[in-house]
C-alpha cells in the first residue's frame, strides 16, 4: 500500500471519528432499547470498518 497523502489521512481520520460515535450511541441506546437484527448487523459492519482503519493507520505509522 503507498504512503497516504495528508487528504487521506485527514479523511480515514474524520470516518473513524464518526464511527467510533455511532458506536458509543448504539451502545448507550442498547442499555435501554434493545437493538434489531438490523441494528446489530450495521454495529458489526461498523466495527469491522473500524479495525481496518486502525490496519491501514498503523501500517502508515509503520512505514514513517
């Protein structure tokens, strides 16, 4: 993978801000509602999304 160029990094930046959000409402929210099939499936997708970002950040911290 080449070296991310500082839009990128600004861009992976801001999507893991807002994923991590979502994360922590959906979690809030499942103390008093319960979530769906639905919800439960978009949490996961989220999650993943999550653990690639980190992959693709750490791989360019590595490469510094």
């Amino acid at each position: 993978m080449a070296r991310l160029n500082s839009q990128q990094l600004n861009d992976l930046s801001n999507e893991l801000a807002a994923l991590a959000k979502q994360q922590s409402d959906a979690r809030l929210d499942e103390v008093f509602i319960r979530m769906t099939e639905q919800e439960i499936k978009a949490f996961d997708l989220r999650k993943e999304r999550i653990s690639k970002i980190y992959v693709i950040l750490n791989e360019h911290d590595a490469k510094r």
